[in-house]
C-alpha cells in the first residue's frame, strides 16, 4: 500500500503549486473599478440544457445597483462560451473579452444608486470537469439504466465557466437569485431553494424553477439533472430534502438518518440554520461533493468515512459520513460567512473541517473528538503558508483544512473555559451571518470575544508554515522550557500535568523553568494532544 499521506493527498486531490500569475488570474481575482462600481442584487438564470450536445443556451438577467457613476462594468464568462448578445433598455450593449472578462459598455453614464437590470444571452459547451470537484466544470454520466446524471462543481475554477456573473466573492446577490433550467422529458432539475414548479415546454423539455431567498455565493449557485426520487423529511424549525437516484431511494432513507442529529449539534453550536427559508437538501451527483447553498451535493456513496476510507486514521472517521457533515457545515462556514478573497479559503475549510470535531462530541464526546481531530495531524504538510496571495484568485496551502482546525482546537485550549469558547464559536457564526470578511476580521473578533491579544497564535499558524516546537529537559526537581521555530512575538502557553493537576505554562524563546518536586518523565504529562505543537526533549 502507498504511503498513507500520498494517499490522502490523492484522495483530497489537493497539489502543490509554484504559482506563475497571469492577467488572467488577475483578472478574476483582482478589484478593478469596473467590478466594484456596481454592486449585485439578482441574478434570474433561464437555461437550457441540451445533455447530448453538452450544451448550455440561455441567459442571466443581472439586477444591480450603481455604486459609482460609470459608463463600464466587468462581468465574467469563460472565453470558450459565446456572447449572444447583451441587452439593456431595449439596447444591445457593445463589450470586449479579454480572457475570460466581458468589459460593457453603456450609452451614457449610469448615475451612483441607480438600478438597473440587464440580460446576458450566451450558449457554448462548458468545460466538463476530468476529476470533480477538484477540478472544475460539469460532468456528463449517466445512470444504471443509461438515463442522464448530470452535475457542476466550479469552487476555485470561478462560476463563470458555466453562466455569465461578476465572478468575485466580494459580491453575492443581495435578493437571492432563480434558477430556471429546462432538460429533456423524464429528467429533473435540482437547483438551490424552493422548487416553484415545472412547465412543459412542448418542445421535448420541460424546465424546472427555483428560488433562493437568500444571497448567495455564485460558485455554489448549482444544477443537477437525473431521473430523481424526492424524499421528504421535517425538523421542527427545517424542512429537509433529498433527490436521490431512482436505484438508492431505500438505501438513502436509511442512511440520511444522521441528518438530524448533525443539524441538531450543529443549531446548537453555531446557531440556526442560516437558509431556512430556502430549505436544506442532499442532492446525489456523479461526483464526490460540494457546498452547494440549500442544495448539498453529495455523492459518497452511501459510505461511511470518505468513500469508505477514514482520514483521520483513529478509526473515529468511520462513525459518520464525511460528506454529509463536512458538506454541510460549510452551510455555515463559507455559504453563510464567505471569504472576501480565496486566499482566506481557510475561513471555510478551517471551521468546517472542525465542525467534524464539534459533530463528533455532540455524539460521542470529548476524547473521541479529540483523538479525531489529533489523528488528523498527520495530513498535515506544512508547505506553505495557509494565506494565499491575495488578488490573483489564489488559495493558500491545502492545509487550511486540516492544520485550520487544529488552530481552532488550539485556540480553544488556549481559552482553556469551555463554556466561554462555544459561545465565542456561537457568537461568531451569528454575527457574521450571511457577511463576506477577511481573516483580519476573523483575528479581530477572537480577540476582542476572548480578551486576550491571539493575534500572534494567528500569525504564527497562518502566515507561515512553521510549526511551534515545544523544548525542554529535566534537571533535578527543575523543568526547563521554551519555544523554537516561532516568531518573536509568539505568546502561546501551554499545559502540562503533575501529580494529577494541570499546570500553565508561557514559555517564550528564551529558556525558562519551573521547579516540581519529585519530578521524572514519569511524573509529568504535556497535553500536546490540545494544542498544535511538537515537542523535543532536549539533552
């Protein structure tokens, strides 16, 4: 067998890049005037989809508001897709491409806080993904009985592979958005919210209508296309929905039975659901999984761990089904609070892949959780800072997933007072509830919800790749300690056992010690197992 960690890496299809930036990525991540003079309100998509040319035809109306007076906007579309046109007032509007930007030119000057709608007309064949979701694009497969299953995951790659948007998770569409698909008879279109109905189109389709209420990100604005079963479920507060295959109908309602017990822990520790008006739903895909907003793409099988396969090593991974859970606790962490830019991915992938953690102890407790979450460690690689760059569309280490949880379980260890630390994780869901932030906001709130300065625990685990080395030796009745390979301003303590109490302490760079009678290596205990360290002996 391979080496456990290229396993893993192979699984998460995560690589390492030496980043070359181009206009290109410029492009789409940078914030020209030409994106942040207007801001989204809407987007109301009305497509087809044609599964045997692989072919979208259709258009975006885009409702938004001027910001600054300007007479140019940016909006996005893969270079591979057609402009058909672009209409405003009645008026064909005038653009250019370059790379993957439409630059649209307006008649006159739109005046600041005015409103406007215009409709994008487009059609082309999408890229179709080689390994969603890591990479992105649609996928063309079809069911057992050879019926159509169809699906798009564009995280990363950028929305506007498949449908015309201000590509940018600076802007989500205040109003929310519909998404209206027509598929041919005898398939069904699964998008985000509430399902409006369907309309046979007389022409061999029949198109399905979704609302979502809620903003939304654009790369989680979704279609899933395949000869479904609906099966309905209800919480107090939630209704719950699953379109599954037509083959796994009786499989799925025995194993979406964990549904409930992880919105339960989840309501509980991070607050209400943050689309309840637009419902939850688990939608089956030939791929993997993804967030998608109210409508969870999930194709794991019907395996418990991922894919069948426990990451965490412990064994504790195979209790639940990680897709499910991971996939919907970026409900809260990435749809609900979003990342202005990708390079502060972590704000997504770092919590949720905590909300593991948090669903474990809910159900099984604290030492589980913690020997979950310890054996997770191992996939971590330290290769590069956890930030990425910022304003070329670039994520940082895939390391914001698994080292970004072991910062939130130091921090919490860190507080060392439980009740306060579920109610600083609480807080912060609720108060950056359906907002885009930067890490700079993340830091700002933990220290002020904390009162302490955690600002170089932050730096230290995010801006470098550095992991602390906790030194010390034994001399006599003396321990003597301190850090290595931090930053200078580094302020951590750390806890450590003896004779059946805990001890803190704030060890720094330079040596210090602390005198314990009777003290052995067998006396004494250091609780690495509760903050992200290493530790050496030294002689």
């Amino acid at each position: 067998m391979k080496n456990s960690f290229l396993v893993i890496l192979t699984i998460l299809g995560i690589q390492q890049i030496n980043a070359q930036f181009t206009r290109r990525d410029s492009l789409q991540g940078g914030l020209r005037i030409e994106r942040t003079s207007y801001d989204v309100k809407r987007y109301d998509l009305n497509i087809t989809v044609n599964p045997e040319q692989k072919s979208i035809k259709g258009f975006n109306e885009i409702t938004f508001e001027v910001l600054v007076p300007t007479q140019k906007i940016q909006l996005d579309l893969f270079d591979n897709m057609k402009v058909d046109s672009i209409v405003w007032n009645t008026k064909k509007l005038k653009y250019n491409r370059d790379n993957d930007a439409v630059f649209i030119d307006f008649p006159e000057k739109l005046a600041s806080k005015s409103n406007h709608k215009l409709k994008f007309y487009y059609s082309g064949n999408p890229r179709i993904a080689r390994n969603a979701p890591w990479d992105g694009g649609f996928v063309f497969s079809k069911d057992k009985v050879g019926k159509d299953f169809i699906a798009v995951a564009v995280q990363g790659t950028g929305a506007s592979l498949w449908y015309p948007v201000k590509d940018s998770q600076t802007d989500e569409p205040d109003n929310g958005a519909s998404i209206k698909v027509a598929v041919p008879n005898g398939l069904m279109n699964v998008s985000n919210g509430r399902f409006l109905g369907s309309q046979d189109l007389k022409n061999g389709y029949t198109r399905w209508d979704w609302e979502v209420k809620n903003p939304i990100n654009n790369y989680t604005i979704t279609v899933n296309i395949a000869d479904y079963v609906h099966i309905q479920d209800k919480m107090p507060d939630l209704d719950l929905d699953y379109y599954i295959l037509r083959e796994n109908e009786a499989k799925a309602r025995e194993h979406f039975m964990e549904v409930k017990p992880m919105m339960e822990c989840f309501q509980s520790k991070f607050g209400r659901y943050p689309f309840w008006e637009d419902g939850y739903k688990l939608v089956e895909t030939p791929y993997l999984g993804m967030e998608h907003q109210s409508a969870v793409a999930y194709g794991n099988k019907y395996k418990k761990g991922y894919m069948g396969f426990d990451l965490s090593g412990t064994g504790v991974g195979m209790f639940f089904d990680y897709i499910t859970i991971h996939e919907t606790g970026h409900e809260w962490f990435g749809n609900s609070i979003t990342s202005m830019d990708i390079a502060d991915m972590w704000i997504h992938e770092g919590f949720t892949t905590y909300s593991e953690t948090v669903f474990i102890e809910c159900i099984k407790g604290y030492d589980d959780a913690m020997k979950y979450i310890n054996g997770q460690a191992k996939n971590v690689r330290n290769d590069r800072p956890i930030i990425g760059q910022y304003g070329v569309n670039n994520e940082g280490s895939g390391d914001m997933y698994y080292k970004g949880s072991l910062l939130l379980n130091t921090l919490r260890h860190v507080i060392a007072d439980d009740e306060k630390w579920w109610k600083m994780l609480y807080n912060y869901s609720e108060t950056f509830k359906k907002k885009i932030i930067t890490s700079d906001t993340v830091i700002d709130y933990f220290n002020k919800a904390s009162g302490t300065d955690l600002t170089p625990i932050f730096r230290q685990y995010l801006y470098t790749n550095q992991v602390p080395v906790f030194i010390y030796k034994i001399k006599g009745d003396y321990l003597y300690y301190s850090w290595d390979n931090v930053n200078e301003d580094f302020n951590m303590p750390i806890d450590i056992g003896f004779e059946g109490k805990k001890i803190r302490l704030f060890p720094t760079a330079k040596e210090q010690k602390i005198k314990l009678k009777k003290l052995s290596k067998k006396s004494f205990q250091i609780y690495d197992n509760q903050f992200y360290v290493k530790i050496k002996e030294d002689n």
